[in-house]
C-alpha cells in the first residue's frame, strides 16, 4: 500500500472506541519475528481503556492522528505531544494487524514526524521501546532515531500475574533535525 492510499486526520473523541481497539489489538498482535513483538505473555495482556485513549486526546498540544483508507476504515494511529520548545514525544504506533507488515508503520511514522514539525516546529522527536522488543528498537533505528542512553521503569504493577524479565524496562529514542538556514547571497 502506498503513501497515496493513505489518508490522514487527527482523531476525535468520536474516534476513541475503535482507536482503543486499534491500539490494544495491533499490541497485542502475535509476530513471528524474533524481538518484534517480545513477550508474548505480556502482550497479551496489554489493556488500555477509552477514557485513557480520550484523555489523552484532549490534553492541551496532545493528539492522535489517524491512517485511513479511501473507504475511511482505520488502519493505523500514533500519539503525539509537545514537549519543551522544540520537541515532541511519539507513543502508541499500532497498525490494524491485518495490515501488518506493508509499510504502513512506517508511513504513519513519517506523516507524525511531519505533523510535530509543521504544527510545533519540533526539531527532536522522542519515543520510547520495550526493552524485550529489540527487534522494534532497531527498526525506529532505521529510522534515524538513536538510545539516548536513559531509560525509563517498566509499571510492574500492572503485570502482575506476568512473569517479566528482571531488567526489563523502556528504552528512550530520539531523532533530530537540524535546520539549514536559508540566506539570500
């Protein structure tokens, strides 16, 4: 599926339902790929709710933007927030699981990269990753996002009946740009 195919808007609270859906079923996904999705276990067991999806959403220069296709069906979303003058975080990329494995990740990737430049004039752009999901983690690589070195604490709390690695934690990412500056010689 190409780029032309793809059709993006910010998300609605009218939106939140289906983007819960969207989310919590494209994270709890089972791939093949080693180190893609990373455990299994603890996939399965990702929850969020809609009221968490629509706070999310309406909190001041936070949004969700939307993929869809000619016939509006939703295909992929991704969270994005200003974060200090320049910056913006990245959170809950998730493709429909049918269409996995097109592109279509990186493309919704591309378009909040985008949309963070244009709307904020974002010049770094910061997610984070599962540590169990190297796999994922070198594909955000591939992208042009690098470890900053930090992490931040996996909520252990919420997994409790979840046998977890030890160390397991969230890798902190970012990408940034540098703006040429135009001059008239």
């Amino acid at each position: 599926m190409s780029i032309n195919n793809l059709h993006f808007r910010v998300a609605t609270t009218k939106d939140a339902p289906q983007l819960q859906h969207l989310v919590q079923s494209a994270f709890r996904a089972e791939d093949s790929r080693q180190g893609w999705t990373g455990d299994m276990g603890l996939a399965s067991e990702f929850r969020i709710g809609v009221k968490e999806i629509e706070s999310l959403m309406t909190t001041s220069e936070s949004a969700f933007l939307m993929a869809t296709d000619s016939t509006g069906a939703r295909l992929g979303t991704i969270g994005v927030s200003k974060r200090g003058a320049n910056g913006a975080r990245l959170f809950m990329l998730a493709v429909d699981h049918q269409h996995q494995r097109q592109g279509l990740g990186r493309q919704v990737l591309a378009y909040a990269e985008e949309y963070c430049q244009l709307t904020w004039g974002a010049t770094r752009m910061e997610l984070n990753a599962l540590s169990t999901r190297q796999t994922l983690i070198l594909w955000y690589m591939r992208r042009g996002y690098r470890k900053t070195g930090d992490t931040s604490p996996f909520p252990r709390e919420k997994f409790a009946e979840v046998e977890l690695p030890v160390d397991i934690c969230f890798i902190e990412l970012e990408k940034i740009w540098i703006r040429l500056l135009e001059y008239n010689a």
